[in-house]
C-alpha cells in the first residue's frame, strides 16, 4: 500500500526488522492481536527487514553498535516517504541509542523503555525488586538502571546462568536462530531459577527474543513481562508518540548566494546559546539557479515558482517545521507556494512590518529600498497596509540606482560593496528621506550587506532608522525554533 492509499484516521506503523527478525514478526502479530481482542480497525503496518551482518559480537559487548545504527537510520528515512506515522523498534540494544536516530527524523519512534516503565508502574508497586534478562551489551549501557533503577531493584542472573542465557539467545541453536524450545528453553529456564533464588518474583524480558517464550515460561510458573506485547500495546495508544525531532529551519538558499551566508549568520547571532548544541537546527536548499526573480516579474526571464516550489518541497520531506526564504522578491510567489506546503513560509515582509510596528509605535512613513521586481509585486504594499503603516517608493530615476547599486556591474550580486554601489544606496535614501520616510526597510537581502548591522542611517547630518528584513526574518525563525 502506498501512502497516498491510506485511509483518513488510520494509523500507519513502520516495523524495523533485522535487529530482531522474529521479535520484529512478533510485535507485528501481538499489535493485529490486541487490535482485534478490543474490536479497534487494524492497524496499516509495514515491516522492513533487510540483511544485518552484526552478529552477537555487540549483544556480547564486544563490538560498537554502528552498523546498526546506520541500519536503523535507513529503515526510518525510509519509512518516511511511506506516510508512516510512527516507528516500532523492538530491540533493547537499539534504544541504547534511540536518542541519537529520533534527533535525526521528525518520525516518532515509539519508545519501548517508555512502554515497559508505564506498564511496571500501573502493575507492580514501587520497590518491588525486579529480574532482568538481557544481554551483556544493555545490562553494561546500564539502559534499564537510567530508566527503572530509581523505582525498583534490579537482579540479574549469576554469571553461569548469564553466560548460558547469551548462548540461549545468540547461539547456533538459540533464539535468534529460530530455536524457541529445548536447549535454549532450558537455558533461559536456569536464568528465571538463578533470579528466583535471589528472591525475586518478576522478571522482565529485556530481551525482545526472550519475549517469545512468555507463553511457555508461564506454563512453568515464571511471571515474566513479555516487553513485545507492552509495546505493541503502548503503541496502539495514541497518545504514546513521542516528540520529534528539534525543530528544523529550512531554508531556501542561493537566492542569492550572499544573501544566504548572511541570513544564516544572523540566525546564529540571534540564538541563545551557552554551546554548539543549543543553536537552532538548519536545512538548506542551496540553489543558485533559479530564475531570477525580478527578471520574471518584469517579464524578462523564466517563471522560477517551480525551482522554488521544489525547493521548499526539498525541505518539508527533510523535516523542516518551517521555511525561510532570504530574498525579497521571491515572496511575490508565496501565495502559489503555501497552500501546497505543509508547513510555513515565513513571511518576510509581514515580519518586517511587525517589527517596524514594535519599534515605532507612532507609526511614521515608511521608505521602501528593493528591486523593481519587488515594487511591482507589491509584497510589502500589502504589508505595510495590514500593519497600518504608510509606504513610500522611489521614483523611476532613484530607483534604477537602488537596481544599479544591486545588479549593476559594480553592485552588490557582483561582489562590491562600496563605492558605486553605496553611493548609489545613500543617494536613493536621501530621496525617500526628502520626501517624509523616518524609517528605511533594506528590502533586498543584499542590501544590508553595503551597510551592514545598522539601525541608523546618517545621510548628511539627518537621520533616519534603518531595518533589515534579512535579520527579523532570521529573528522570527530563532523565536519559534526555541519558542517551539
């Protein structure tokens, strides 16, 4: 079944297999049994399961993990361009390092130690003593002390029964093997008795293998926790899906390229942050080539909505919460791109305008410094009339300076900074200063770039405010990054 060919309200779950073929075949069949029992519409659920080479070389605590978390991480991209909504891992080594993949995918993974810590807490009181059958790798991660220590005694078995449990689950006859009776019964039996002499009653099977012989060790008086069927029940609940990933910010770059470099570098200096790990997380879509943008507009050049329409697509099947588009301009084209995007653009202009608001209550004229492309989209003609705000524009011959000082042999997409460019800025300035505007908004991303982190213009011995849409753009996305 294909994602579109899921029905309205039906849940769709993904099945990492591999790590634990027949944990993941049981966890597939204990979550249609509990949907069955209590009369709920079946779940949609994909299993994937491709070759795993890891042997028991980690499970013995011999062997770092990565293979397998690269394993588990192509599974889940994989499973998000499937319409999964939620990701079963049923094995305990994985989520020894579950936090590393969930910070990596906006896809939730159900988390099978959160199971088992709320199944234990509605069933057993707290300072029950608790066994622990698992491998040498989890008991060593110390996963179930971080998690259940605190509420109960945990008891592992002696070192002969641990050693025979390993060869139960990992050997040539054992569980893994397909071998759920005799020898690795047995051995699996003689850790549930080495437990039992220490004066525990209930044992969890922190190994989704030893899970499979809940049935038979029930019948020999065990009271084991089968930890496959408390996540699939707990991933039944909806309310059990956990938090996704940080947000993302997605950025649709290179237009232009300058540009981008600096928005990026004012999201970094807005963030609060005491180390590398609190900055906001960002996703570019770095792509010089698409169409210009004015040129279109003033029909002179191709349409670039489809370059930028596949851009932000880029970004929403990458995990961005949101898209910030570093060009004036192109908001001319937003109203076509949002209402087929699942998640918003940020409106640059709109943000500029509030914040012009915030600063300037009395709401003074507002001078208008931006490509022709732009003055003819009327994007912050709009903006500024939803803000309550009186726009002024340059007329035609300081505005073909504003377009000299960006696209001129000597402006700013060519690289310069100075000279020409700036003195061709300053001269348009003063006209919308002339003519009223107490506030100028730089409102072509490389503008700022020819006076860069001013918020006050001196054109002569007059001043007037100056803001930088570039910055309260990248103000906003930093507020509802760590906001959010």
């Amino acid at each position: 079944m294909n994602s579109v060919d899921k029905r309205v309200g039906q849940r769709r779950f993904g099945i990492v297999g591999g790590v634990g073929a027949l944990a993941g075949a049981d966890v597939l069949f204990k979550l249609v049994q509990r949907a069955a029992r209590q009369g709920e519409a079946q779940p949609d659920v994909l299993l994937e399961q491709q070759p795993l080479s890891e042997g028991d070389a980690v499970a013995r605590g011999e062997a770092d993990p990565r293979e397998s978390k690269f394993y588990v991480f192509n599974i889940v991209r994989h499973f998000e361009s499937q319409g999964v909504d939620r990701v079963l891992l049923p094995s305990f080594i994985c989520h020894t390092f579950l936090d590393d993949i969930q910070a990596e995918t906006a896809l939730p993974i159900v988390n099978l130690m959160t199971a088992v810590t709320d199944h234990l807490e509605r069933e057993l009181p707290a300072g029950t003593p608790l066994g622990v059958l698992t491998c040498d790798y989890v008991r060593r991660a110390g996963l179930l002390e971080s998690h259940l220590g605190a509420r109960h005694p945990l008891h592992y078995p002696s070192a002969d029964a641990q050693a025979g449990l390993m060869e139960a689950i990992y050997g040539p006859r054992g569980l893994k093997a397909g071998y759920l009776d005799d020898a690795a019964l047995e051995a699996v039996m003689q850790a549930c008795r080495s437990l039992q002499a220490d004066g525990v009653g209930v044992i969890l099977a922190a190994s989704t293998e030893v899970a499979l012989l809940a049935e038979r060790l029930a019948a020999r008086g065990i009271r084991l926790i089968d930890s496959n069927r408390v996540y699939a029940d707990h991933a039944l609940e909806r309310d059990a899906v956990p938090a996704g990933e940080p947000v993302k910010v997605g950025i649709v770059g290179g237009v232009g390229p300058a540009a981008t470099v600096d928005f990026m570098d004012k999201l970094v200096r807005l963030t609060r942050a005491q180390r590398d790990q609190e900055h906001v997380r960002l996703l570019v879509e770095h792509n010089p080539q698409i169409p210009d943008r004015t040129a279109h507009i003033l029909g002179r050049g191709p349409d670039p909505s489809i370059a930028l329409y596949a851009a932000c697509k880029r970004l929403e099947a990458g995990g961005a919460a949101m898209i910030a588009i570093p060009c004036n301009t192109a908001h001319a084209y937003l109203g076509d791109l949002q209402p087929h995007l699942s998640i918003p653009v940020i409106s640059m202009p709109d943000v500029t305008m509030a914040r012009i608001a915030e600063r300037y209550p009395h709401c003074p004229p507002v001078g208008l410094l931006a490509t022709s492309g732009t003055m003819s989209s009327g994007v912050y003609r709009r903006a500024a009339e939803r803000a309550g705000l009186t726009l002024i524009v340059p007329d035609d011959a300081h505005q073909a300076q504003v377009m000299n000082a960006i696209y001129g042999d000597k402006g700013v997409k060519a690289g310069f900074v100075d000279g020409e460019c700036r003195a061709d800025l300053l001269a348009a300035a003063r006209h919308l200063a002339d003519r009223g505007a107490e506030v100028l908004i730089l409102g072509c991303t490389e503008l700022p770039l020819i006076v860069p982190g001013e918020d006050v213009l001196n054109l002569g011995g007059r001043e007037v405010g100056l803001v930088d849409p570039t910055r309260e753009l990248a103000r906003r996305c930093v507020e509802l990054a760590q906001g959010a």
